[in-house]
C-alpha cells in the first residue's frame, strides 16, 4: 500500500464522502422507508470508494483482509460464533419472559431494526432474501472499510491497538444517523434522541473493536462478517413475541449478546497476545 502523509486525515476524507451518500439516503431517498426496507445505496457506493481507494493507494482487496485462503471456513466460524452467542441471549430473554408469565412463541418474519424494537412484519420469501442480500452487502461494505481499509491505512502511523480505537470510534458515529433523523422526523423527543445516540455510539464502538481483535486474530476479515451478518439479521428475523407485544426485550437480549461476543473474543484475544510475547506461540514467517 502507498504510504500517505497524513493517514488520518485520508481516513476521515473517506469517511465524511461516505457518511454524505448516507445522510443522502436516509434524509432524501430513505430506501430502507420502501419496498425494500434496507438502506442499501450508500453502502453500495461505500463499495465502488473502497474499490476506488484501493487502486488510487495501489493496493488490493487480498491486502486488507479479503483473503482468498480460508474464506469458507473463516465465515463459517464467525456465522458459529455469531448464533452461539445470540442463542445464550435468546434463551435468556425467554426465560425472562416466561419468569413474568408473558412468554408466547418464537416467530420468524421480516422486519425493521429500530434500537428498541422491530418494526414490520413481511412472511413473503422475497422479503427474507431482501434481508439477507442488504445484510450481505452491509457486511462486506462496513467490514472493508473499517476493519480493512481504515485499519490498514492507520496502522502505517499508529500501533494496532490505537488505529481499531480511531476506527471503532468512527464505527460508533456512523450509527447515529438514525436517531437524529427520528428526530427530524418528530418520532422521538431531544432526549430520547441523546440516549439513542449515546447507546448506539457506544455499543456500536464495542462491536468494531471486537471485529478488529477478530480479524486481528484471524487474518482475514471473514470471521467477522460472519459475526457482523449474524448480529445485524437475526433480530430482523427471529422474534420473541409474548402476550403483551414483540421483542419487547429486545434491548436485553442484544446487550447480552454482544457483551457477550465482546467479552469472550478480548478474553482469547489477551490470551493469545500474551503467548506471542512470551515466545510461546509459534513465529510467522
């Protein structure tokens, strides 16, 4: 990769450009408010400027992190880890709702992902494959440019460490565009707004840096977009609903969730790092 001058404003030249693309869809053309309930077109663009950027820093996408070798098998733990995690959550939501005598079924249906709750309710195959296909390009958007490109680009400056807390800490920021638009719409107050904000920044934030150390770990970016599609469709589409509404616990089940993932990847992740500084793992060629 070419070495730029001033790595960190080229990061967050990159990023403002995409953060407008997104602040384009979600105030002006709102796709995720139509048919296909997803805010795919910025994500799409974030595609063609990571595609951009690579060629203009004489990279490629192996480079940072889209490695070839293991694809399959990194995905397929990250999807592992992923529903391992959310079926703790789950069960104990359930077992929430069951202790408050509320408890009615597990329903599978398409919805809208709103901090608090879901929104929607599509049956339709097609609604399913729309999911799954905006959730794969998010994956591989997000993923790529910040646990691949950003990350790269801040460690010809930074130590790892300081480069995924820059990264996260964008990642956390990214988020916040659906509740100032709420607001904008008049569908939550000043201070609701602020707590969404705030929750979404910082569990946001933890959920990069638990996919950098991921992909730290793994070498590739892979096990973290399996991870990251997990996390992003499982609540759209397996609901716990009770006599009283649905996902009504949801703000539990995903802090368990990802407190969880957070917790389990920091605690192998500590662990390996202290085996390479004593010398007890093995050298890389």
């Amino acid at each position: 990769m070419k070495k730029l001058r001033s790595p960190l404003l080229s990061v967050l030249a990159i990023y403002i450009l995409c953060f407008i693309f997104r602040i384009i869809e979600y105030f002006i053309i709102r796709t995720d408010q139509t048919l296909l309930g997803e805010a795919i077109i910025h994500k799409i663009a974030g595609i063609i400027i990571l595609w951009i950027a690579i060629k203009m820093l004489s990279a490629d996408f192996e480079y940072i992190g889209f490695k070839r070798k293991g694809i399959f098998k990194n995905f397929a733990f990250g999807l592992l880890f992923g529903i391992s995690v959310f079926t703790a959550a789950y069960g104990t939501e359930i077992l929430i709702a069951v202790s408050q005598g509320n408890f009615q079924s597990l329903q599978f249906y398409v919805s809208s992902y709103a901090v608090d709750k879901n929104i929607g309710n599509e049956t339709g195959i097609l609604f399913f494959l729309i999911c799954i296909v905006g959730n794969i390009v998010n994956v591989w958007m997000e993923e790529g440019i910040y646990r691949g490109l950003f990350q790269k680009i801040l460690q010809q400056k930074y130590k790892f460490i300081a480069a995924a807390i820059i990264c996260s800490i964008l990642f956390g920021v990214w988020h916040v565009i659906g509740p100032i638009r709420n607001y904008y719409d008049g569908l939550s107050s000043m201070g609701g707004m602020a707590a969404n904000i705030f929750m979404l920044v910082i569990t946001s934030g933890l959920v990069g840096f638990k996919a950098a150390m991921i992909t730290k770990l793994t070498g590739s970016l892979y096990m973290a977009m399996g991870d990251h599609f997990v996390n992003n469709t499982i609540v759209n589409i397996l609901h716990v609903t009770s006599y009283t509404g649905a996902d009504e616990l949801m703000f539990v089940r995903i802090t368990i969730a990802q407190s969880l993932s957070f917790l389990l990847v920091l605690v192998f992740y500590i662990w390996k790092q202290k085996k390479i500084d004593s010398g007890s793992a093995p050298s890389e060629n």
